[in-house]
C-alpha cells in the first residue's frame, strides 16, 4: 500500500496516517523557529538533531508566549475623551472612576472599564414621535385641576451627571435609561398640569409648568440615584382635544374680550378720574380764596367802620359830609350827565364835549362796556343850587 506524504494516507482509499500528520506539524513548527525539518524516515524527537529541534521548539514557544503576554498586557491601555469618564471593574466589582486622558487596567478577564458620555445632551419625547403631528393620546392627554382635558407635549433633554451612579443605580443601555427618563418626566408633568386650571396652563402658565415639571422629574431622578440631570424641558404644544377645540376657541376669545373691555374701563377710569379729582381740587381752592377773600373784606369793612365810628364820635357833622360826598363822587364817576349850576355863573358856558367825552370812557369802564355806543350829544341838565345842609346851616 503506498502513502501520500502531502494528505498522510495510505493509498488513495485508506484511512489517514496520525504519525504522519504530527510530522508534517512538526516540521511546520520548525521551519517557523528556524529548525531543519525531519525525514519521513527519521523517528521525531530522537537523535541530536531531535534534540536540536526540540530546545529550538522550547524557546520558540517562550518566545510566543511572551509576545502574547505583551498582547494581553497592552489590551489593558484605554484612553478617556475630555468630556466622558470610564468606570473600572474588576470581575464586576466597582474599583475606580477615571477622567479623560490615557489610563491602563488589568486586562480582560480580571479588569475591564465602561467608557460613559457625561456632556452629550441625550433627548426623550412625551406626547408624539419626531413631528408634532405624530400625536400619542396615551401620554399627551392630561387632566386639569378645574377636570378640563388638554393635550401637551414636550421633549425632555437630559445628561450623565454621575458615570458611578448611571452605570450601577441606572439601566445597562440607553434605551432603559430613555425609558427611566420618559416615565419619570410622564409622573412629573401629569402632576404639575394636576395641580393648575386649563386656562392658566394654555395661556401664560407654561414656563412656570415647565419649571415645575424640571424640578420634579429632576427629584424623582435623584431618588432612584440614576446620575441623570435633567437640562431642559421644551413644552412643543398644549391645546385642548380636536372634539372640543372649538368651545375651547369660543372660551378664550371671550376671556380676552373682557381683559380687553377691563383694560379700556380702566383706561377710561385713569383718564376721568384725575380729571374729576382736580376740578374738585380747583373748586375747593376756589372756594378757600373766595371764603379768604369775604374774610379779608368784612373784616376790613369793620375795621374801616370802626375808624369811621371813632372818628363819627368825634366830629359827627365832619364825619356826615365827608360820607356824603365820598358817596357822591363815586356815584357822579360812573354818570355821563353834566350838572351846571345855573345861579353860579350867568355867561356863556363852553362845555368841552370832545374831552368830557375821553373822560368819561376812561373813569366808567363798566358804563361803556354796557353802552358801547356813545352819543355826542352829553345832555346838560339845569338844577337849581343844592340848599345848604342842616349841619351847614346850625354852624353858621
């Protein structure tokens, strides 16, 4: 029966020959460490060029282990990004926190480190699914405090504050961690949008229900020691259900007719009002300066009577002529009559017209604003002499 050198069979139909493939790998492996490999003749391992063969086989096996090892050793460098941080475990067990830059460990299987992202601004939606259209009614229906329904949605933007916690306390994968955070920010703005009426959530309530909300969600997180913070929450829309938007429309419109009717009354109050105060205010100084004014006068009417009566007491014929003729000089000021005395001068008497005239629109104001127009013709009445008064008379 022949054999095959290169397949190590006897004969094209029998069964392999074993001794002949372990030559075949033994000369493979010293042609690899520079041996000279055997003859199908020469029994492997015996002889001094076995023995050759054998030490160089030894040395090239250390010499692959070792490379091996310096493998395996340098598998345990890893380098950290400025903005992530890797947990160490050491058959499962938490032994480090490093920060960024190049670090080593032991290697795997005894060591091994997870590389966690903190900065990157990680998102969840509530409510719909990448476009506003896309509604989910089992998470954007909530109900008011006032038992109004309304429909919200918001999008939650979260980080990694804590690579231990987020690793350990937290889910293995993202995608738990997205459903931790959906499920707490759902809780959180279910009991937010609880707690306040329809209108003040529709209209000028948001920013104070997404503050509250960020509080909360932030709070539950921290409960459950996730290492998550929440960033920022946006509230994308908030309107009432599609069956009853129209109500709803018809409700606020009214609420804003009447801020706007409040608003002008309010307006017309601020502009009446002042308006009112000050003519009371000038009508009240008014009257203070005519009460100061009938004041002054009377009490100057009385001091006057009071010297008229001391001086009346004195000398009352004086006193009665002088009244006499202050009374009729101021009565003759406002006259446009002429008296002659006709017994006094029997001549020509010239009677300037023209200045009599300029003189009395100057003395009477009132009389001519009465009688605008004034005639040339000054009648000239002729009475007879004044008889002597009864004073007059006894003195003399």
């Amino acid at each position: 029966m022949s054999q095959d050198p290169q397949w190590g069979r006897r004969g094209k139909d029998g069964p392999p020959d074993l001794d002949e493939i372990v030559r075949q790998f033994s000369n493979k492996l010293k042609q690899f460490f520079g041996g000279r490999p055997s003859r199908p003749s020469e029994p492997s391992g015996q002889g001094p060029t076995g023995k050759a063969d054998m030490r160089a086989m030894a040395g090239g096996a250390t010499v692959v282990l070792g490379v091996l090892g310096l493998l395996w050793a340098a598998s345990g460098f890893y380098v950290v990004d400025a903005r992530e941080e890797a947990v160490v475990l050491r058959f499962g067990r938490y032994v480090e926190t490093t920060g960024s830059g190049l670090h080593w460990r032991m290697p795997w299987p005894v060591e091994q480190h997870e590389i966690v992202k903190l900065s990157e601004v990680r998102s969840v939606e509530v409510g719909f699914r990448g476009d506003a259209k896309t509604r989910l009614e089992d998470e954007s229906l909530m109900l008011t405090q006032d038992q109004n329904i309304i429909e919200m949605q918001l999008e939650v933007q979260y980080d990694v504050k804590s690579a231990y916690d987020f690793v350990f306390n937290n889910a293995t994968t993202d995608s738990d961690a997205r459903d931790l955070v959906k499920q707490a920010a759902e809780t959180a703005i279910r009991e937010v949008v609880g707690r306040n009426k329809v209108d003040f959530v529709l209209n000028e309530g948001r920013g104070q229900v997404a503050a509250d909300t960020t509080r909360l969600i932030q709070t539950l997180l921290d409960d459950y020691g996730s290492g998550i913070r929440v960033s920022r929450i946006n509230i994308n829309d908030v309107q009432p259900p599609e069956a009853v938007q129209a109500a709803f429309a018809d409700a606020v419109k009214a609420g804003q007719d009447k801020v706007k009717q409040t608003n002008e009354g309010i307006a017309y109050a601020n502009d009446v009002i002042p308006k009112a105060k000050g003519h009371a205010a000038r009508l009240l100084q008014e009257a203070e300066g005519y009460k100061q004014s009938v004041i002054s006068r009377a009490e100057g009417e009385a001091s006057r009577f009071k010297q008229v009566a001391a001086e009346y007491s004195k000398a009352p014929q004086v006193t009665r002529d002088r009244m006499y003729l202050d009374a009729m000089q101021q009565i003759m000021t406002n006259s446009t009559k002429v008296l002659v005395d006709q017994k006094a001068n029997g001549g020509l008497l010239y009677l300037p017209l023209d200045k009599l005239i300029q003189m009395s629109s100057q003395s009477a104001p009132a009389v001519e604003s009465v009688e605008p127009r004034v005639s040339t013709e000054v009648p000239v009445t002729i009475v007879p002499r004044t008889p002597p008064l009864r004073g007059d008379r006894e003195g003399r």
